[in-house]
C-alpha cells in the first residue's frame, strides 16, 4: 500500500483519479483473484475485457463500477456511452470469479470497442462512441473453465493482518498507527459492502 502519509486522514476522501483509501484497499486485495480472464468474443480467444497490464477491467469495460476498474457505462442507444460510476464494488462478475456467487447471477453485460486507451483509469461523466459488444459470464467460462472450487465450496471469509513498518531506531508514532488504525477498521466494512455481503474479512489479532 506505500507510505500511510499517501493516504488522507479520511478513508471516504477521494484523492486519486475516482479512488478514495477504501477502493485502492479494495483493488489491491482483489487482485488476489482479479481481473484476468480471457473470454470468447466472435468465437476466439480475447483479452478485449482487459486493461491495464492485463490485470484491471478495460476502461470501455461495462464493469459495474469495479474496484477493479472499468467503469460503469450507459448505452445512450446512439452509438455513443457515458461512464456514470466507478470504484464502488466488487461486480456480481468479481463476485463469481471470487467464489462468492454462481455464475447464474451474473447478469449480460459489454465492452464498447472504441479507439482509445483501454488501460486509462476509471473516470465518471466520459463520452465514449464505439460498438457495444455484448458478453456473458458463459463467455468467460467458455475460455477459461467453470471456476473451481464453485461457489458452493469455495471461502467466503478471509482473515488478514494490517502491519505498520518504520525504520529501525524510529518510534512509530501515534498519528500513524491510529490512521492505520481507521482503515483497518473501516475496510472490514468496506469489504463486506462491496461483495454484496457475501464475503468477510477479520482483521483482528488474537
């Protein structure tokens, strides 16, 4: 996560591009699972799904507002799209790749093919013109295999540590721990919001 003093005293303050402390909290520990997949668009194998580093959602991705990018977009029906949210959660598709869901929830969504760079970050109130190409959750099945454990078997509740490093010689100071202190505490909130509340995590130290 880098120096706390990057991160506003405020976990709720947006500082970078869309993202307040929470979202980056939430894309840095999603990519335990996320977002990788290829799918199968016009019968072949594409990474168009993807963006930047092949690692985050592609910016013209319909992605619900994922944490881990891609935006939430609006068909206006004119060959033209609008970015209306970003950053807020993790997809019912996150969600499925997660273990948290079965694939059955996960409703149709798209990607706008569209000139541009697909690895820009998220950004709300864009205007993207291109062609929708509308895909499934079965479409990324169909590339990379049905997930394994499924839903039904896979865990839903993870247990992490928040660690605070200094230089050695150097008393950490009380500003610091209590500012890790509040995203420790707000992130196990965050977490479960985010997932639709299907998943947990516990933080704390026995």
């Amino acid at each position: 996560m880098g120096f706390i003093n990057n991160y506003p005293n405020d976990v709720n303050t947006v500082f970078l591009g869309e993202n307040d402390t929470l979202s980056i909290m939430g894309q840095e520990n999603g990519h335990r699972w996320l977002a990788f997949p290829r799918a199968i668009i016009e019968g072949k194998s594409s990474t168009e799904l993807l963006g930047r580093e092949l690692a985050h959602w592609s910016f013209f991705m319909d992605s619900d507002a994922s944490v881990m990018e891609g935006n939430d977009i609006r068909d206006n029906g004119n060959g033209t799209f609008t970015t209306i949210g970003a950053v807020d959660k993790y997809s019912k598709l996150d969600r499925y790749i997660m273990g948290l869901i079965s694939p059955s929830k996960v409703k149709p969504f798209f990607v706008v093919r569209a000139a541009g760079n697909r690895g820009k970050a998220p950004r709300i109130g864009q205007l993207i013109t291109g062609t929708r190409i509308n895909v499934t959750v079965n479409d990324i099945i169909a590339a990379e295999g049905v997930r394994e454990p499924s839903s039904a078997d896979a865990p839903k509740s993870f247990k992490e540590a928040f660690i605070y490093l200094h230089l050695p010689g150097v008393t950490p100071s009380s500003a610091g721990i209590d500012h890790v202190e509040r995203i420790r505490s707000a992130w196990t909130t965050f977490f479960h919001k985010a997932t639709g509340k299907k998943g947990t995590i516990d933080t704390t130290l026995k």
